[in-house]
C-alpha cells in the first residue's frame, strides 16, 4: 500500500510532469489562461491518460512483449492513443452531451500530446504492474491539472499587474512557470 | 518467425483493430446532426465573436435550429441581412433587428468631476476601481483608464482629450464587448432610434451629486414633470428614460428644463421636430 501511495505522491508532485519533467507545455501555456478551462482540460487528460495506459498496458505486455517487438513501442501508442481519443470522443458525445460540451475541443488537442504518450511509455519502461501503472496515471494526470489550475490561478491575477510591455503575454507565463518549476524542485528527494 | 513480417503484422493488426473498433462506433454512436446547422453557420459571419450570447457561431447555429425559443435576430454584426435568412432557413419570425451602438451613460470630464484622490497605479479602471472605487469624487461614473477602448474589437472607441471615451457611432457594431467589460456597468447598447437619454449613472443625492460632478442627474424630477408621456422615471435620484415610450416622442421638452444638462438628444432631435 505505501509503495501505491509513494508512487502517487511522487507523480503528482516530485516528478510532476509539467513542472519538473517539462511535458505537456503546449497545453501548459495554452489553456492557463483561464482557470474554468484549465479545470476541464486537467480532467480531460486525467482521464484519458488513465484509460490509454490500460490499453497501453495491455497491448506491450500482451502482444508487443512476447513477439519481441518492444522497439515498436512509441509507434503503437501513438496511434493507440490518438485512436482512443477519437473513440472516446464519439462515445461521449453520444452519451454525456455535458460532458462533451465541457470538454468538445480539449479532447482532441489531447489526441497527440507528448503527456498523454509519455505515461503509458514510463509505465511499461518502469515495468510496473498494472495497478501501478494506473495509479501512475492518475497521479501524473491530478498532477498535472494542479500545475494548471495553479499557473491559470496565476494568470488570471496577472491581468491586473503592471507588466512591462516586452514581458507581456506568454513572456511573463513562462518566468512564473520557472518559478513554479523552481518551487516544485523542492519536493525532489522527498521520497 | 523473422521479424519484418511481424512488424508488418502487428501494425497492421493494430491499425486495423482502431480502424474497425473506430468505424463500429461511428456507426453505433451516430448523431443524427441536423444538416440545417451546418448551413445556418455558413450564413453567420463567423467571427467568433461571442455578441449572441454563445461560444462562437457554430453553437448559436445549433441553438437557432434546435431551440425554438432561440430567435434568428442575435447575430449582432450580421444584422438585418443574416437575422433574415437565418429566420427563412429555420422557419421563425424575423423581427426587425434594430442597429444599436455604445453610449456612455457618464459626462464627468476633468473638468467637470472633481477628483479626490490621486490615483498612481496600473492605468486599468478595474485595477483603479479597487482602491475606493477610484480617483474620482463620484463613485458612479467614467474612470477613464479606457477598460472599453481595449476592448473594444473593432476599434470604435477612443479616449477622448476631455479623459472620457468616445464611441465611433458609424464603427460601432453593438457587440457589446465594452459594455461587459466596464466595472462601473456605464455604458449601454442605445438604438439609433431613441430620441433622449440621460446621461449620467449617479445615484447620489442632488446636492452631493452637484458637488462632484457639474454635468450630474441631480435628480430634481424637471424632466419627469415636463414629459407628457410618462416616459421618464425616477430612480434613487437619477432619471431614467423608456425608451419605448420615449422613441415616438418629437417635443423636446424634457431637454430644455434639465438644470444640469445631463438629459440630453442622442438623436438630433430638434431635426426631427421640424419634419413631423
């Protein structure tokens, strides 16, 4: 059990994946602009990341592995994720309308993010098991949403500070993103 | 097994597994879209601008067609011409679209409002706005950091050299962009139509009203008691007008009596006067 926790923990904060492993900055800096987007766009990936790692799981340990093909890894998940956006997709907007129209086009900028692919390929690098690649997943994806709900949280106060014109935009985002990286490499060796 | 082949296998088979897993749930969870939709959203002019009331073009375009309640004549800067085919393709009544544009319901110049408090912080009225409600003496009126001229997305406002904003009435689209964005809720859609309107949005009392400001509503009621119409009201001590009642209205004699002119003609009025 304290294996499971310390695995959880460490995703959603010492090895935060935008924070300190610098994945998913695309997304990072895009959506932080708005804090209700940001809490959409974090549960999106939560759980997508969390239902493409199963899939993932299973196909490396279950096809890939035993036919030797493990070199085949990146290529596989990345069309296993990509589709599996597109299936969900489909799925949800048939039978959670709400949900679809809260997350309708966060889905598809998910289809081929470097996060998304990330954690179903440390998952089988690490060789965990498949508990733990689930919780490995759920805690990289919680980790994430945090970095982004925090930095739009940021951003949103933002708008009322005196910034100097050539920082302005997407220049001050990424000195407060240092500092916030700078302020997550304090929780390394916790564990 | 040599392992070419079985690369070729194994993407093909995964690839073809999405492929069909993919296809199968097309067909299962199929959306009967409505092909009305997608020609509703060629019609509107796509700028995304939000003045509907929806997120975007392609979301009023499902809400005109699938809800009824919804009416064809939202699209501010489509006006008549797109309220019209868009009522023709889902059936509804085109009402007349009426052009509307940015008033500022505030006349309190530099020289005219008095100013109590410096003010040396970020130039933004919100920012501004925080600190004792601003630099001016009224807390109801203009704070003159231009919130609306950033925001306005066609350029139709400037800051006016007398430190108020000055709306551009042939650029206006009445998006109403400005009119969400200003902290003190003073500037209004007016129609091109309306014959008067007040402005001011001071609720202090007419003595301290006057103090801060020489263009204020001070309240007095001159303007209600000299409108055979009824169309002007009073509200915690600022006039209000009807613009319903108001619009037929060619007299100007609500306009003569204000002490303060702070009631005055949007439309020429005096013009109008002549011709009826």
């Amino acid at each position: 059990m304290a294996d499971y926790l310390a695995l959880f923990v460490g995703a959603v904060i010492i090895n935060n994946f935008v924070l300190t492993k610098f994945l998913g900055l695309c997304i990072f800096f895009g959506i932080s602009k708005n804090l209700s987007a940001s809490v959409g766009m974090g549960m999106a990936v939560t759980s997508v990341m969390t239902m493409s790692s199963i899939l993932a799981w299973v196909v490396y340990f279950f096809v890939l592995q035993p036919l030797g093909l493990t070199f085949l890894t990146t290529i596989v998940f990345v069309v296993l994720t990509a589709s599996f956006v597109q299936l969900l997709e489909l799925v949800i907007k048939k039978q959670a309308p709400a949900l679809y129209n809260m997350w309708g086009i966060y889905l598809l900028l998910i289809a081929t993010n470097c996060i998304v692919l990330a954690v179903p390929i440390l998952n089988v690098e690490n060789s965990y098991s498949f508990l733990k690649s689930i919780v490995f997943a759920i805690g990289s994806g919680i980790g994430f949403a945090l970095a982004l709900i925090l930095m739009a949280s940021l951003r949103e106060k933002l708008a009322y500070a005196d910034v100097p014109k050539p920082l302005q935009g997407i220049g001050i985002a990424f000195i407060l993103a240092g500092m916030l990286s700078l302020a997550f490499l304090g929780f390394s060796g916790m564990l | 097994m040599n392992t070419p082949v079985m690369i070729v296998v194994v993407l093909v088979g995964v690839g073809a597994f999405f492929g069909i897993v993919l296809a199968m749930a097309n067909k299962k969870f199929a959306m009967e879209a409505n092909p009305l939709i997608e020609e509703v959203e060629d019609i509107l002019p796509k700028g995304q601008c939000g003045a509907c009331g929806y997120a975007g073009c392609a979301k009023y375009a499902e809400a005109v067609v699938e809800d009824p309640a919804v009416p064809p004549n939202l699209c501010v800067p489509g006006k008549a011409a797109v309220a019209q085919k868009v009522a023709e393709l889902t059936g509804k009544r085109a009402e007349a679209t009426e052009p509307k544009y940015a008033f500022l319901k505030c006349r309190g110049t530099k020289t005219a409002a008095l100013v109590t408090a410096e003010y040396e912080g970020v130039p933004d009225c919100a920012a501004a706005k925080l600190i004792l409600g601003g630099p001016k003496g009224c807390k109801f009126g203009c704070i003159g950091f231009g919130n609306c001229v950033k925001a306005c997305p066609f350029g139709a406002l400037s800051m006016g050299a007398d430190g108020l904003p000055v709306v551009a009435k042939d650029i206006c689209t009445g998006c109403g962009k400005c009119v969400q964005t200003c902290p003190q809720s003073i500037i209004a859609l007016e129609s091109f139509e309306a014959p008067v309107e007040v402005a001011c949005s001071s609720h202090d009392k007419g003595a301290v009203a006057r103090k801060l400001c020489k263009n204020a509503c001070i309240g007095c009621g001159m303007c209600m008691r000299n409108c055979a119409h009824g169309a002007i009201k009073l509200e915690k001590n600022l006039a209000v007008v009807d613009a319903e009642i108001c619009r037929e209205c060619t007299e100007a004699a609500c306009l003569a009596k204000c002490p303060t002119k702070a009631i005055g003609d949007i439309v020429n009025i005096h013009a109008m006067a002549k011709t009826a």
